[in-house]
C-alpha cells in the first residue's frame, strides 16, 4: 500500500485505499497510523464488505442497510466497545456515549438547547469570533498562514463563549490543550482494544493523557457549581441552557457529572468537527478558484463589507454547499463502527451477535455506486438535497442519534466561511498540501498552508 497522498491536477488530496488484505498486526499498524488506511479500496465500489481480524467484522456502505442500522434495528448496534473504550476517559457517559434508556433521556433532556431559536440567538458570538478571524488574517499580511491553526483557535472561541461565557476563572487555554493532546495522544487504537481486551485493562497512552483530561473536568465541575449558584444576565448560553434541562417526560434533571460530560462533549465535538470542516473548505476553495470566485460574489452581494450574522445564513446557499460537500469528502468522523446485538442480515450477509458492524463514512461518501465522480470537488451537487439519498451523506450520522448540535455546526461554519471568503483570495502554498489522517477525527495532517490576499 502506498504511503503519499495520491494528487492529480483534477483532483483535491485524498487517501489510497487498502488493496489486500491485512492481518492483525498489519491493521493495528495502519489503525494507529491512520485509520483510513484499514478500509479496502473495494469499500468504494461494493455495499459491503466483510472479513476477520481477531474477531468478524462487516463494512455497509449501502444506504438501506445503513437506515436498518441507525434507525430501524438502532439498539441492536450500539456503540462499539472500541468507541466507548477510547471516548470514556474523556466524555464519561454522556450522550455519545450513553446507551438505551440513559441515551433516551439525556438526548430529550438536552434537545431543547439545539432549538432553531436557541441556535441563532447564539449566532452573535459566531459572527464576533468570525471577524476576530478575519482581523488576524489581514494583520498577518500576504504571508501563508495555517488556516487549519486559525480555524481551531475560532471555532475554540466560539464554544469556550457559549459554554463559559462571563466565567474568567476558566483557564480557556488550559482547557484547549488537554482536549488537543488527548485527541492527539490517547485516541489511538492499541493492541488490546484490537483483541477485545475489556475496558477495565489500562491502555498507556490514555492513562497519561487522562491527568490533563482530569484537571479540565474539574475546572468543568467547579463552573457548573459557580453558575449554578449566581447565574447570569443576558442572553442564555449553553451551559444556562442545559442547567434548566429537564426530561420533559420524567422531570429529570442532569447532575454535575452529567452537565460535565455532555459539556466537555459538546466543548470537543463543537470546535473541533466545525474547525475541520471549515479548514477542509477553505483548502478546497483554493484548489478551485472557479468556486472560490462563485463564492465570494454571493457572500459580497448579501454582506457587503460587514462579517455574516445569523440572519444571513439562509441567503448563502452556496457557501452551505461548500461546507456540505468539504464534510463528504473529508467527514470528520471518517469512519464508526458498532457492535451487533442480535442476529440480523444486512445486504444478504449474516450478521451475528458480537460481529463488528462498521460504516466507514470516508468510503460511503466516495462510494461509486451512489456519487457520479465521487473524488472530484462538486458544491452543486448539494443544490438538490432531494437528489441525494438520504443515508448516503452522513457527517453528523442520522436516524435517532443524528448529531444534536448539527445545526449549530452549520450555521457557524457558513458564518465564518462567508465572512472570510467575502474579504479574502486564498491561494494553495505550493509543495503544501494536506494528508487526509484520522485518528479520532479527520485532519489535515500538515495543516492547510494558505496565502490570503484582501479583496
């Protein structure tokens, strides 16, 4: 298997896929190297694939089997051991996590702070973040700048000021830094997550990585208690909102560790998943500038010279088609995988209790059997969302555990994206290009090099 990025001039980056087989040390290898590279290639053109490498295992790539799994048979394929394994230290039991009757009433629990109207009452703060954004690009002149770095440090600001907003005694950067080095670090599949050792055995690099993870929960733990105590004026933001959710069925509210988790979930899942995917669009603006110049046009004409608000989100179709299409070629969260409760047949194939149910996600969105040139960068193919089935694009997942927070994610990407590219000309450094490499998520590994020149 090939080690570069394979690159043609029609072509943004993307990751050759496996063509034999792997054993078990071969994939424990090529997991912990990448995770892309243990899909086969054939993932790309067959609606599943199956296999063993320590115990069986099944990738569906077909968007029936894809509905039967994450809606109709949805608790007979909970999270993989291997997900909760790595995800635990870090998010406890919180809604990516949880399973069954505790997934239920935290997910009814939390709903109601994901509300169109609680979403944009907190685009404010997207489009200060977005302008601060803008503000650091100019200042730093025509030289290349990592927008993979910038875009991170945004979207960062945005989710520290929606979960701790008015709490000085937060150390933001500290924060920060424990959740980069753990996904960096302790996300790693090791041998014994592989061999289905059970999660009680200690895995190293996550033991070292937790002591930061253990601090941040603690700072987590005291600005519940302190918001809590003395409230605050203004606008609600997230933390207010899930201090007075309630199970509108039962009455039951989260404790301090509950609120902790699902924060630290939504404080990962909201900067890093949105950081990507606007660092992703951004490379792919400037490797098409036809795109990048149809963009622009249509974020001048609805902005003018001022930064995107909330409001103007549904007036950029375009930059929502961008942002759509930079997800399917670089979901963020390439690949998931589930674990098989109960008999069932998916695709033909017999699947059985304890076998490994996987829906590589990087492969689904370049599958041939359901995208005309899958590689190819195309935002039009999203001007037609009725066109395209329904569990064949699935960056935020689906069925009843879509993403919560999906709609936040998108209007923050197209507020930030529309603003920087209504003010700048990105150009790709030459000799630059970024590496598609997951470990917990899809990065750009190198970072997006970018030229930025004022419009």
């Amino acid at each position: 298997m090939k080690d570069q990025v394979a690159e043609t001039p029609a072509l943004p980056v993307r990751v050759p896929l496996v063509t034999r087989p792997l054993n078990l040390m071969q994939s424990l290898a090529a997991a912990r190297r990448n995770i892309l590279e243990i899909i086969p290639e054939i993932a790309t053109r067959q609606p599943i694939v199956s296999g063993r490498t320590g115990t069986r295992w099944h990738m569906v790539m077909d968007p029936v089997a894809l509905r039967r799994i994450l809606l109709e048979r949805l608790d007979d394929y909970p999270k993989s051991d291997v997900t909760k394994t790595l995800l635990r230290p870090a998010i406890g039991e919180s809604l990516f996590v949880a399973e069954g009757a505790d997934w239920r009433w935290q997910r009814r629990a939390a709903a109601p702070a994901f509300t169109h109207r609680n979403v944009l009452a907190l685009a404010p703060v997207m489009t200060a973040a977005a302008e601060r954004a803008a503000g650091r690009v100019a200042q730093a002149g025509p030289r290349a700048l990592d927008m993979l770095d910038e875009m991170v440090a945004t979207t960062f600001d945005v989710i520290s000021e929606v979960t701790f907003s008015g709490d000085e005694g937060v150390d933001r950067a500290k924060v920060h830094a424990a959740i980069e080095h753990y996904i960096a670090d302790a996300g790693r599949i090791s041998l014994f997550d592989m061999l289905g050792f059970p999660e009680w055995v200690p895995r190293p690099g996550r033991m070292v990585a937790g002591g930061a993870m253990l601090e941040t929960k603690r700072v987590a733990d005291r600005a519940i208690e302190a918001r809590a105590a003395r409230g605050r004026d203004g606008v609600p933001d997230l933390l207010d909102l899930l201090l007075g959710a309630e199970d509108p069925q039962t009455g039951r509210a989260m404790s301090v560790e509950e609120l902790r988790d699902n924060l630290l979930t939504f404080i990962v899942a909201g900067h890093e998943t949105t950081a990507l995917t606007l660092a992703w669009s951004l490379y792919l603006c400037a490797f098409d500038q036809d795109v990048q110049d149809r963009a622009r046009a249509d974020a001048q004409a609805v902005l003018g010279s001022r930064a995107c608000t909330g409001e103007d989100v549904e007036n950029l179709p375009y930059i929502r088609q961008i942002c759509e299409e930079a997800l399917r070629l670089y979901p963020p969260a390439g690949a998931v995988s589930r674990t098989a409760r109960a008999p069932d047949t998916l695709c033909g194939r017999e699947i059985r209790p304890g076998d490994t149910v996987m829906i590589p996600i990087y492969a689904l969105h370049r599958n041939l059997l359901l995208w005309d040139a899958p590689d190819a960068f195309r935002p039009d193919r999203f001007s037609d969302r009725k066109a395209i089935p329904r569990y064949a694009w699935l960056p935020f997942g689906d069925g009843p555990r879509i993403c919560i927070g999906a709609s936040f994610a998108m209007q923050e990407a197209v507020i930030i994206l529309a603003t920087l590219l209504a003010r700048f000309r990105f150009r790709p450094v030459p000799g630059r290009a970024p590496r598609p490499m997951m470990i917990l998520t899809l990065r750009p590994e190198g970072g997006v090099w970018l030229q930025a020149e004022a419009v």
